[in-house]
C-alpha cells in the first residue's frame, strides 16, 4: 500500500505490475518488453497518463492526468529523481547507481570492475531488480529450470513470468523454503537443502554462471513436485498458486503462425518504435520467417515470439511482444541471443 496525503493505494501484480486501486477507481498498467509503465488506462480503457524514457530510464516524455510513481521498468521513481531498487538506489540522470555493488567484478569482465554500472552499460536489453544479480545470468537460471526433469516444466515455460514470481519471492524472503519443505514432504527435501544453503550466494553474492545454473535446476524440481502436487499443497504462498494455474494453462498460447500475422500487421508503440538497426530489423522479417518461432505467454494477454535470425551478418534472434490491444510493444534482433521465452 502506498499513501500520498489523503490518499492511498493498493497495487496488482499478476507477474508484472497490472493495477492500482485508489479513491479514484481502479486504473491499468500498460508496458513494454522491459516493465516500463508507458500507458495508464481507466477501467473504461481511457488512457490517463503516457510516458516515453531515454534509454537509461529519465523520462522524455510525460503526460499525465493521475499522480503515478511507477515508470521506469515498474519500479518506483521517488522525489529524489532516484529509482528504488531494494540493494541500491539508481540515478537515471548519470545511468549510474549511487552506492557500490556488493558483487565484485568478474577478471574476465572489466566493465563489471565497475561496482556503480547499471546492466553493464546495456540497459535495452537488461534490468536489475535487485540492484545485484548479473543481469546475464537470469539465462543460465533458465537453463537450469529446462535442464529439471519432467514434462511440466517444459510446459510451464511457456508462462516464465510465473516462475518469476517464485523466484522474487525466494529473492526478497516472502517465501519460507522450510514451510514449503514441510507442504511437499520428503520428495524435494534435497533440492529444497540446495537452495536454502545456496539462496545468498546466488542472490546476493557473486556466483559462477555453473552455480545459477544448477540453482535453476533445484528450483526446478522444486516447481515440478508443487505442481504436480496442486491443490493438496496448503503453503499460502500466492507465487505456487499462480505457477499451478499457469500450468493448468499450459499449451493454450497463441499459435506461431497466428502471433506472425498478427505482428506484421500490428502497430508498434513504446519500445517498438526504436529506430535504431537492432531494433528497427524486426520490422523487415516477413510472416513466413516470424511463424518458424517459438511463443510465450507473459500474462495479462501479452504474447513473446523469439525466432532465429541474422542482421548485418550477425546471428541471433529476433523477438516481438505483442500486448492485449494487438500493439507491437517491444522488438529487437539480440545479436547471439537464444529462444528462451525472456525478453531482452
């Protein structure tokens, strides 16, 4: 809950921000591929606020009708002009954060020596919302949960921003591992050890790319057994339920083909209408080539597609987020980039 003077307000999230309820109703978050808040709709569909940012996150142009301190990928600006980050604040203005990095620097990765750089320099393609975690390596997490075993948690990246939920929560310390060590019993008591011995390090120190990677493993299993165990699981803890019920879900994502018509005859708003070449390259693809990709749900109705590609003869993927209103929110060619359902 948020007060500002006599008035306050509840935020929804349903694996991004979706709502706010206030004395004013209740009004909608529209964002792009980053979680940046670019269109504030009423309940009627109204737009109230718009907003447009630079690649570093200030604003460039902001039009609105409601008081709103959510903009930059979701998060809260406060009257600083700093962005909260929960570890560090950030400063837009110098794309820097204002304190150091807990996480030292990598040798082999000189920009990351740097212990004030937000994203390693490369805020288009990555967020930080933790003020700590290498962006990079939300990937090998990925990897991790695809290399768990089961059928359902194939199907279950089809929706990853219901794992993410999970994930935060293990993150911030909303989810108690040992209680839901107790609602899963015996099954995933190993994974369950594994991630409770390794949930600082990997969150708040400075792991290998190895490490993230069989941390996604173990979180993995973890989902797999919550899932399969359903509703006979009673841990309280709303980010299983949205996992569950995105399972029950599973396979009812727009077709490739159906999303590629629909992209090369949506029109392109926030982030979609970058123009320089990495992202201006999507617009050229034709619904031939965008139907050979793979689709992922991102809820609230927004679809992801990631096909396989090459620009100025280089290889990677092309991705495109589609919105609910049909809108191309979000394009990019990812030089070296896998399919992976996250967008960059």
């Amino acid at each position: 809950m948020e007060k500002k003077g006599n008035d306050s307000y509840n935020y929804i999230y349903a694996s991004r921000l979706y709502a706010r309820k206030g004395n004013q109703g209740t009004v909608y978050y529209h964002q792009d591929g980053l979680g940046s808040t670019l269109i504030i709709t009423d309940s009627v569909g109204a737009v109230k606020n718009k907003y447009q940012y630079d690649a570093f996150g200030n604003p460039t142009i902001i039009a609105q009708t409601l008081e709103n301190s959510l903009l930059f990928t979701g998060e809260l600006h406060d009257q600083s002009g700093f962005i909260y980050l929960r570890a560090r604040y950030y400063d837009p203005a110098a794309g820097r954060f204002i304190t150091q990095d807990t996480v030292s620097g990598k040798l082999d990765n000189p920009l990351s020596q740097n212990l004030y750089t937000y994203c390693g320099n490369n805020p288009v393609n990555y967020t930080d919302p933790s003020g700590n975690m290498r962006c990079d390596q939300a990937v090998d997490l990925m990897y991790g949960l695809k290399e768990s075993v089961g059928e359902t948690i194939k199907e279950i990246l089809n929706s990853p921003w219901a794992v993410w939920e999970l994930v935060k929560d293990i993150k911030n310390g909303n989810l108690s591992l040992t209680d839901l060590a107790d609602g899963l019993g015996e099954s995933v008591a190993g994974p369950i050890k594994h991630l409770i011995a390794n949930s600082g390090e990997v969150w708040d120190g400075d792991p290998t790319d190895a490490q993230v990677q069989e941390y996604g493993k173990n979180l993995g299993d973890v989902i797999q057994q919550a899932i399969l165990a359903g509703g006979a699981v009673k841990t309280g803890i709303k980010a299983i339920d949205k996992l569950i019920d995105a399972s029950k879900g599973a396979g009812k994502v727009m077709s490739p083909s159906a999303a590629a018509n629909k992209i090369v005859n949506a029109e392109r708003v926030g982030s979609g209408l970058k123009g320089d070449i990495y992202h201006r390259a999507a617009s050229y693809l034709s619904e031939s080539q965008i139907s050979k990709g793979t689709v992922y749900d991102l809820g609230k109705n927004n679809t992801l597609l990631q096909v396989e590609g090459s620009a100025n003869g280089k290889t990677g993927i092309f991705e495109c987020i589609l919105n609910q209103n049909g809108e191309v929110t979000h394009q990019l060619f990812k030089e070296g980039g896998v399919i992976n359902g996250i967008p960059n």
